[in-house]
C-alpha cells in the first residue's frame, strides 16, 4: 500500500442568491482507494465580486469528502462571498483548488 496524491479545482461560474456549491469526483484509476482512507485538504483559492468592486464583509470557503469509492473521492466545495448589506444580492464567482490524498494499492 502507497499514499497517492490528486490535485483538483472547482471552478465556480458567476452566481449570486446564495451559498455556492459543487460536487466533483476526483479518480485514482486504475489505483484502489484501501479501506476508504482518503482525506481532502485545501491548497488555495481565487474568488471575486462578478459585476463591481464591493466592501468585503463575508468570505467563506470550503472543501468536505462527501463519499469514498473504489477509486474515487466525492469532494464538495462550498463558496460564498457577501458584503455588509445583510443580502448574497451581489455575483461572485471563483474556484477552490484542493489535494486529495489516499491509501491506494
């Protein structure tokens, strides 16, 4: 058994009402993942108001593993980015590059 490593990003398009998030499988085929050992950890991250230059008020970023397959890890990434008007009524857009490391045979 090893410890592979994948890196990844999450490319978040334009959008605004709300929290954005994404789901995205990452694939150590032909590799096995062994006993779903996998872990996911944040390696950066690029995020923006889409329309207009805006005070900064709250900025959230963040990566979970969802799910372990034989092969594969379910990563989502979560991205919100809000001013001080009490509303997410301002577009955002952005993406969360990540690593996943797994026990693989």
């Amino acid at each position: 058994m090893a410890l592979s490593m994948k890196g990844f990003t999450i490319s978040f398009p334009s959008h605004t009402g709300s929290e954005h998030i994404i789901n995205q499988t990452v694939s150590f085929a032909p590799k096995k993942i062994m006993g779903g050992n996998a872990q996911v950890m944040l390696n950066g991250y690029e995020v923006r108001f889409t329309n207009s230059d805006r005070e900064l008020f709250h900025l959230k970023v963040d990566l979970d593993r969802v799910s372990v397959a034989s092969d594969s890890v379910e990563v989502r990434g979560r991205l919100l980015l809000r001013d001080k008007s009490g509303n997410i009524d301002d577009a955002f857009q952005g993406s969360i590059t990540g690593v996943v490391i797994a026990e693989t045979n």
